[in-house]
DNA sequence: TCTGGAATTGTAACCGGTTACATTATTCCC
DNA sequence: GGGAATAATGTAACCGGTTACAATTCCAGA
C-alpha cells in the first residue's frame, strides 16, 4: 500500500484535509473539486462540457473523475437544471403485444438518447390513470406520452393546462393542445366491412361485431364499418353487436351465447371482433363447437399482434403498425423537448387488411 | 369577481405582497408557506403528516394547499431525504411476454405502493444493459431489479459494490449481495427430459435440443434435462443441439438444416426448444414441410406464454410463474428498501409440465 | 404571578448540482 | 512596461424541499 498524499487547503476559512486516494463510498462534486484543486463551478463546466475550461484543466479534472469513478447526482442536477431526462408513459395494459411493442419501441428511441423512461398503466382505471399523472408530473417529466381511457376525464383535464409536452396516444382529438399519434380506425373499421362486402358467399345474411371497453379508437372503427355497410346498401346485412367484451376469455365465453342468439351454425356468418386478443377466444370457442373457420363463419380480428399469424386458424385482420406509432411517439416528444417545439401535429397512421386463413 | 386580499409581510428583512388568489402556474412551498403565514417548515411538516403541528394550523394549510392546488416538487424532495420512490427494472426483452407479464405485475405492485418504476431494456446487449444500469444509478432509485445478461460483467460488479437493494431476476449466484427470483431451471429441464423419456414412443431414437443465446437459464435447463437424460441409461437417446437459436424467424429458419441434417422425417424425433416463442416458429417450420405434429416429431417448449396453448399446435412445455417471479421480485425489493432490510434471500420457482397437442 | 416542561413553530444548514456575475490571470499590442 | 481585451476561474445565489436544533407559546401546578 502506498501512502497517500495530504494536503492542506483552505475553503471558507476552514482547513481541510484532501487526500489523494478515493473516498469509498458516494462521491460529490464538491470531492472532486477538493480533489482537482479547483472550484465546483469549474467542475460543473467540464461535466457539462462547457468550452471555456483551459485544456490543460479539463483534462486534469477529467482524469480524476475517470478515477474515481465520480457519478453526478442527476436529482441535483434536474432539480437545479429544470430538465429530467424523463419521459413518463401512460397506457392502459402493458401485457397486450399492441401496447408492448409500442411501449418497446419508445423505450428503444428514448435510451439512445439518454433518456429514461417511466411506465405506469392504468388498467382501464381512471383514478389509476389519474394517480399515475400526477405522480409523473410531480416527477418532473420532461414529456408525456399518454393512451388514455377516455378523451374526457380529469387526465386529459390536467394535462391541457399543463406545460410540458404531450402525446396523446392512440387517440386523437382536434384540441390544440396535443399532438396525437393514432392509427386511421376509422379506415381500418372500412376496411373490415369492406371485405366482408366483397368476399363470398354474397348471400352470408348475418354480421356480427364485437368490441370491448367504450373507447375512442373502438368507435371510430365501428363508425367507420357502419360506413361502409351503409353505402354498401345493396348487400346490407343484419348486424348485431356485442359490447364489452374485453380478453381472450370474454371472447371465448361469448361463444355460447352467439350460438343460441345467433344460430350461426345454420347460417352463414361473417364476425369482426375488434382486437385480436379476443379473436382468438372467440375462434377458440368456435373451434370448440365444431364450428368450421372459415367454412361456417368467417372471422376478422384487428390489431395484427405477432400472434395472431400463428393461432390455430391464422386471423385475418387489420393491421395498426403499432411500432411505427411508438417510433412516431418518441420521436416527437423528443423533438419537442430538445427544441422546445411546441407544434401540435396530428399523426394518423393507415391500416391495411392481412387476409389470412380466417377469412380468405 | 371579488377583490384580492393583500397583506404586508416581513422576510429577511424584505417586504413581500402577498396576494390570496393563487399563481397561475408553479407554486412551491415557500409559497404556500407565505399564503398561510408560517414557515415552510411546518408546510413541510404537514405535507409530511408529522404529528407535531397544531390540529387547526395544520387544517388551515391542508385548506390551502388543496385549493391552490399545488403540488410538491419530488425531485427537491428526493435530493433532501434520500429516497426517490423510484425502482430500476432491467430485462433483456420487454416484448417477449415472459417478461412483459413479470413487468406488468412488477408494476402494478410498485404503483399500489405510489412508486415509479423506469424500465430499459438491454436487447442482450451488454453495453446497452450497463448504460442502463449506470443512468439508474445516478437517478438515485431507491432499488434494482435487473434480469442480467450474464453473471460475469461489469454490470454485475458494479451492482455488487453498489449500497441499494438490487434483485436479480431470472438469474441464481451464490454471492452473498445478490437476491434472486428465478424459477427452477434445472427441475424444468429434468421434466422435459422425463417427459420425453416416459412417453411413447419408446424406440424413439433422437433429441434434439434447441437453444438460445448462452444464458444461465438456459445452461440450466440443459444441464437438467441432460440429468435426466444420464440418469435414464437404459433409454438413452441421440442427442443433438442447435444454439444461438433465438426469435421466431430463427426457429422457422432452422427447420430446413433439420430436415437435411438430421432426417427428422423418417424417425422418430422429439425436438425441446428452451423458449416457446422459438418452438413456435420450429412449429411454423415443420407444418410448411408437412411434418406432422406430434405424428411424426414431439414438440416441447418452455415458458409457458400466453399464446402457447392457442398456436396452431398447442405447445406441450414447461411452466414458469412468470407472474408470481415479478410479485415476488416487488414485493422483495419493497421489503429491503421500506424495511432497510438487507437479508439476502434466493427464491427458486418450480415449474411445471403442461400437456398439450404438441406431444400429449 | 411565577415556573417548568410540553407543544408548537421558526431558523438555518443541507442535499448536490447549475449559472449569472465578479474576479483574477493571460495575452496582445503599442 | 502599461493597459485593454480576452480567457479562465471563483463566488454565491438558487432550484425546492427536509430536519436538527433553537426559540417561542401555552398551560398546569405551586
């Protein structure tokens, strides 16, 4: 063990003690100042790479956090430099691949960048929801990027009078406060309808919808289905809807029920469920009763999540590119909170129809 | 619109106007402190619930601050009292839904308690999960879940010198420093083994293995299912590997070296795949080259993800609680940060054989 | 009315950085 | 060598809370 080196210096009218080998535990800025001989400013200029340091300084001081493995505080830092780095996400499930991929895509952009990212989901709860905001916000996050239950409610309430930037997620809104990041369900709820207009048996006599949790986006694709059905007056069909059915189980405990409702085993029948999670329990109680997909009923989910390629009879659906709508979301928020941007855009991205096995 | 009450009052020596109608925007405590007229520490005293403070003072600034609306700053909080309420989540993958389940309940359990959990994800890249690492350190959180790459890195290093709790995910080390929440690799990998050695058809004469990047996990598993394999002599097989096998596209990919390599087609074959996303694409694979399943080859996953019993042959596999390793793994670091408990303790999960389609 | 201790509140230091402004050092030119 | 301009660094206030300790207030009992 070699000796280490004392020296004595005065700061404030006291004598301190420096000496040249590390403290073990938590080093501060101003250690490292003690350690360099200089103030903490000078400190502070060479972590911020500020270029008024002499070379000759910069290096010395660089080489002794290098060192000693000095790691600014960053709460210190944002509390006195009023920027986070943060980013906090608010979604409704993280569990559902549509949002997972999203969720993965943002945390990708956001790390390359150095920021860190906060995940809370609300579950479909509003006060969740809620709860998770302001926690955010007393967080001090540089921007949000929201999917939120509903466009009224004290969330969206709190965040237009907020100032930091938003992203509404997977809703849109013509308010101007936030920029939005949406997939086109307007297009993507015609595009079903339009298939099942186009594609045979001609004659099929029954449509069956079925959605989940009242939500914007589920609207706008039914709005945008009934569209199509309606101009599509010719062909009109018997429509039935099924409301609130929301996970694989629901789906495959509907099943009974449209049996005995709906006798679609002695018709035909063309069922667009509006996410794909609750095909697969629907085709899994179809399947069940011997109901043939597609020969007895044809089924169109939406989402296009990477499963839903490879179930049992592979779903036709309509695809949101959900990785897209994340890349969108971060980037956007980062350019609003590195250029101090406060352009609202609307970003409604289009939909396309994967035919697969369920509905050729 | 009634008149603004105005009030002359002293600060160091300074004459501050103080006005009862609130600041449009941020409000701190000095100045909830200025409206109620005390000193921000018994403001602070009350925001902290400290029993101290007189009922009707303590009544009067409660008024206050819910009318006005403010909000403490966490970050001056945090820097003050050394506890951000913040807790570090690391993982290799966030969509593959093993982890998104774990992170799902990790998340809900830390919000119950009104923490934040940041989420990054490493993509198995080791540079990119130390980045990770080191940001949340300097971000002060209060605790570390990390689901490591590898046992032997500088990710490890540092967090084994590192003074917060930390619980490795999905990864088992005797050190000392380390909790950890895994499940029972060894044990899965033996119940693959047994299941392929007890079920017809006994002649059966090869196994193949497929795995991933070089993990413990999967280390583990082998080492399992070779256990086994040993131990049953008498029925020893042909065994055979493929490593670094590691998403769906490589599983589906693999399958033609199979068929030429290892002419799966005309014996026997039980193929265990150490991860059901990948058995999913070997799946995909065989069904393309009309292999039946389990006709012609067994198929046995592992994991036990959502989507395994509905694909288009339901995985036979090995079960991990994913769900029950995240609740653990909240719980735990709960524990150690509130309790300033530093006991070290490992969790090991069984697993379990499920019986599916793919090798009933 | 006085006194001591409990109850309440205020004061000021501190957490660990950033930064406007003041101060000192250096360089350049006549 | 002197003085101005410029470069480098230091000083101190500030970000918005927490908390140890000091000061004040209150009230019962003597």
């Amino acid at each position: 063990m070699g000796l280490c080196s004392v020296t004595l210096e005065r700061e404030g009218g006291c004598i301190y003690l420096s000496v040249t080998g590390y403290k073990p535990g938590k080093m501060n800025i101003n250690d490292i100042a003690g350690l360099a001989g200089v103030s903490k400013a000078t400190v502070s200029r060479v972590l911020a790479g500020n270029p008024k340091v002499k070379e000759t300084t910069r290096e010395q001081i660089q080489k002794i956090i290098n060192e000693s493995g000095y790691q600014p505080n960053y709460l210190a830092r944002s509390l006195s430099s009023r920027k986070t780095f943060a980013v906090g996400v608010i979604v409704e499930e993280m569990t559902n691949p549509f949002f997972s991929k999203i969720l993965s895509m943002i945390e990708n952009i956001l790390n390359d960048k150095n920021y860190t990212m906060s995940i809370s989901s609300s579950n479909w709860v509003r006060e969740k929801e809620l709860a998770a905001l302001k926690n955010m916000m007393r967080n001090s996050v540089d921007g949000l990027i929201v999917s939120p239950i509903a466009m009224e409610s004290d969330t969206i309430d709190i965040l237009r009078k907020s100032s930091i930037p938003v992203i509404l997620l997977n809703s849109y809104t013509d308010n101007e406060r936030f920029s939005c990041v949406s997939s086109d369900n307007f297009q993507g709820g015609r595009l079903a309808a339009e298939h099942i207009c186009t594609v045979p048996p001609a004659e099929s006599v029954q449509v069956i919808a079925v959605t989940g949790y009242k939500h914007q986006t589920l609207n706008e694709r039914m709005d945008g289905f009934y569209a199509y059905m309606d101009q599509d007056g010719s062909k009109r069909r018997r429509i039935e809807v099924y409301e609130e059915i929301n996970t694989y189980e629901d789906g495959l405990n509907l099943v009974p029920t449209l049996l005995t409702r709906n006798r679609i085993d002695t018709v035909k029948t063309c069922l667009f469920v509006t996410n794909d999670n609750v095909a697969m329990g629907v085709q899994e109680g179809l399947l069940r009763h011997d109901i043939a997909i597609p020969g007895d009923v044809r089924l169109i989910g939406y989402d296009n999540i990477e499963f839903s390629g490879r179930c049992r009879v592979p779903l036709t659906t309509i695809e949101q590119s959900s990785g897209e709508m994340g890349r969108i979301a971060a980037m956007e928020i980062l350019d609003m909170i590195e250029n101090h941007n406060m352009n609202v855009r609307k970003f409604r991205l289009p939909t396309r129809l994967i035919l697969r096995d369920s509905s050729p």
